[in-house]
C-alpha cells in the first residue's frame, strides 16, 4: 500500500512540469512590451522564445527580458521572436499575476551575431521553478 502512495505521489509531482512545444503562436501585439525588440533588423541577432505548454502556472505570464528591458509577455504555448544587436545579453524571465510564485525568474546568457537564429525555452519544472534554457532552433 505504502508502494502504491508513493508511486502515486511521485506520478503527480512529475505531471506538474510543463511540455516543451516545437511551434507557438506569436503573441498578441498587446502583449508586446518593446516594438523595439520585436522588428525584424537583418543587422540584428535572433533570439526566439517559447513557452512550454500545459497547466502548471497557466493563469501566469512569463515576462521576457533582454538585457533588463521587458520585450513581452508569454500566456502558455506562445512564442516571441527578439532582434537583438550582436554581443553578448542577458535574457531573463518572471512570473507575472496575483496567482505566481516568488521562483518564477530565471536567467541565461546569449551571444547574439548578425542573422543567427537562437532558441530558448521558458516553462516550469516539477519543483514549481520557471526555468529558461536553449532549445533546439
């Protein structure tokens, strides 16, 4: 019996992840924090960020941030696409609601070059933590 409570526990602990997606939907214009970040510059470096999908903190967006600066907010299964100019950034993430936990931020570096595509990935891991991380592009 004991074996079985505990299989269960772990079962339902492992489903509050989130799923990486391979597609999203772009987000919505009002959602768009920085116009300056989000037209297209072939000049600039591309970074693209996805939001997993899945009910693990679905009533939160994800705030993306570039060097400190807000470009958007992802509800879940959205994307953003970034121009950043070429070098080195920090891109970071947020919970945002009333709902969201104080460990939804998370940081990762980008080295941005002229015309290169990078993707990232933003979701929540089965300890409840946002996460941002490189994705396949």
């Amino acid at each position: 019996m004991r074996t079985l409570i505990a299989l269960a526990a772990a079962g339902l602990v492992a489903a509050c992840g989130t799923t990486p997606t391979s597609s999203g939907q772009a987000v919505p214009t009002s959602t768009v924090l920085s116009a300056v970040l989000v037209k297209a510059d072939p000049a600039n470096g591309i970074l693209v960020v996805r939001r997993d999908t899945g009910v693990t903190s679905s009533a939160c967006a994800f705030r993306i941030m570039v060097d400190g600066t807000a470009a958007a907010e992802l509800g879940t299964g959205e994307m953003v696409t970034l121009y950043v100019p070429p070098g080195d950034h920090i891109l970071s993430t947020e919970y945002r609601g009333a709902l969201c936990s104080a460990s939804g931020r998370a940081t990762v570096r980008a080295t941005a070059a002229a015309g290169k595509r990078q993707s990232f990935r933003v979701g929540v891991g089965s300890d409840l933590s946002a996460f941002l991380e490189p994705a396949p592009n």
